[in-house]
C-alpha cells in the first residue's frame, strides 16, 4: 500500500496502523504493549495520540519501521517526522 499523502501526518499514521495490524506479530506486539482492546482501538483509531503512540512503537524497533516505511513507499524519517508533528496538535 503506498501512501499518497505522505505530508498528512493522520492519514500517513492511519496508513502505519493499518500495515501494522496486517503483520500478525507486529500487531500482537503493539496491543501487548498499549495495552488496548480491539474494540478501543476501533473506536479510537484516529485520535492523534494514539496515532503517534502507534508511531513510537514502530520507532522503538528498527526492522518494523524500515519494513512500515517501506511497504509504504515513504522515508522512515518521515513516519518520525509524522510522530511529531502529531504529538504537537
């Protein structure tokens, strides 16, 4: 899935989120370690905290970041960058 507004930091991190809950052990990594239900997550999954929670996560393991980054054809700088900006709303 390649991203086509990269600058939009809530759709880029809507996107992340989506890859990462496509990747079975990356998913049960993230919800392990947040500590959210499914259902919250559903509800929640466009409030910009946990967007960038989401991004920090993916930041804290190199690999999952690369292969996010990848798979949607941005710069992983630019998933940190989204991660701040996000943090600053």
């Amino acid at each position: 899935m390649v991203i086509k507004t990269p600058n939009d930091p809530v759709a880029l991190a809507l996107a992340a989120l989506a890859e990462t809950l496509a990747d079975e052990r990356r998913a049960q990594r993230f919800l392990e370690l947040t500590g959210i239900g499914t259902d919250e997550l559903r509800s929640t999954a466009s409030d910009p905290s946990l967007l960038a929670a989401l991004l920090r996560f993916l930041e804290g393991y190199e690999p999952d970041l690369l292969s996010v980054a990848e798979a949607l054809g941005v710069p992983a700088p630019t998933l940190v960058e989204a991660r701040r900006q996000l943090e600053d709303q």
